[in-house]
C-alpha cells in the first residue's frame, strides 16, 4: 500500500501538494475528487475533512492518519517525512522565515487571488469593483513577492535562499496568475523565480496529477471567454 493517499483536483491547493510528494520520493496513491460532481461534499470526504475542501491526506504508515489544509499538510509532510531537512530548515530563525512565507501564501495570495479568480472568471454578471478590488489586492501581494526576490534566488532561508516549502506553496498560486487577470511579465523577478521551479522535474511531474495539468487550455480557452464577456 502506497504511504500517502491525496485526495485532491487540479487546482493550486491540489498542486502544490503532488509537487511536494514528488520532491520528497514517497509512494502516494491519488484519489481525483471532482469538484464540478461536489465530491468533495460528499460524507466520504467529509469524514477525512470536515471543511468539504482539497487537498487532504490520509497518512496510511500512522495508523490512516488525516490532515486537511494545505499549510498543514505542508508541515505535517515535512516533519514525517522531510528528515534530511531538504525542503525545511534547522535553524530557528530559517524556520521561522519559511513559516512567515508560508502563511503569507495561505492568508494572503490564495484567499485574494482566490476571490480575483471568482470575481474576474465566474461571477454571474460583471461587478467590477469586485474585480478591481482583488485583483489590485493580489498585485499588491505580488509586489511583496517581487521585493523579497530582489537579490536572492528563494523566499526563506540566509544567502540566496533555499528552495523550501514556502516557494512550492507560492509557485503553484503565481504560476495561475494569468488566470486571475494577473500579468506576471510585470513582476519579472517572480516571473523568472516562478519559471526556474515550473522546471523541476519533480514539480512537471506534480503538475499533471490527478489526471492532467489544465493551465494552459484553461488560460487560453480564457481569454478567448473574457473577450467575448467583457467586449474587448
């Protein structure tokens, strides 16, 4: 039996997490949840994630152990399985640093970007300030991102930085940007950061699960959309 179970969709939340199983080399089975057919409301989730979201987790070598939330499972994976502190840090402050970064993706880019996504892509009628005020918010958060590159190669960690956690959590949100209205050629600091990880074989691998990595149809078939919804 495969160590971990992620339950999970084609999403940045669902990403992220295959990229971090990739990168740390453990078996995983994957249980696609189809998040157009509400799976992910269905009690069989609920039972392993009483917040009817993915990703979630069931850990099978700690007696089917579950973990929801994807910060969680960032730090619940790297603290079983990460025990050559690969992709986390020993030093305190490091730590502390990649904790900050972290959370900066869990509270701030995916909730905002979360709301650009809905507002920009799938709201019944146009409401712009809806759109403007989240994607500016999300731009904003971008900025941040940008400042901290200024110098360095990744979010946490003494020197340069060290490819960590926190950038898998952010990677997976930056790189849907465009699909949030966001232009990521105008923060090229996070541009470039965003394309040396997409280049990682253990992250092309993470992209394509469960089924198959649908940014670049999604973006396209997109914009074609917004054309024609928006009139431009």
């Amino acid at each position: 039996m495969p160590d971990i179970e992620l339950l999970t969709a084609a999403t940045p939340n669902g990403q992220k997490i295959s990229i971090f199983l990739e990168e740390l080399g453990i078996t995983y089975k994957t249980t696609s949840i189809d998040l157009g057919a509400n799976e992910q409301k269905k009690p069989e989730f609920f039972a392993v994630n009483p917040n009817g979201r993915i990703p979630a987790i069931i850990d099978h070598t700690r007696g089917d152990f579950h973990v929801f939330e994807s910060g969680a499972i960032f730090l619940y994976l790297a603290e079983h399985y990460d025990k050559d502190f690969a992709f986390r840090f020993q030093d305190a402050d490091e730590k502390s640093e990649m904790l900050q970064w972290l959370f900066f993706q869990n509270a701030g880019v995916g909730p905002m970007q979360g709301q650009a996504n809905h507002f920009f892509r799938y709201a019944p009628e146009t409401i712009q300030y809806g759109i403007d005020r989240y994607q500016n918010e999300t731009k904003r958060l971008y900025s941040v991102l940008e400042e901290r590159l200024k110098d360095r190669e990744y979010l946490a960690g003494k020197g340069k930085g060290k490819y960590s956690v926190a950038d898998m959590s952010t990677f997976t949100w930056v790189r849907w940007g465009p699909w949030a209205g966001i232009e990521l050629e105008k923060f090229p600091r996070l541009y470039d950061w965003m394309k040396k990880i997409e280049a990682r074989p253990a992250v092309q691998k993470g992209l394509l699960v469960p089924n198959d990595d649908p940014f670049k149809e999604w973006v396209m078939k997109g914009q074609d959309e917004l054309k024609e919804k928006h009139g431009s």
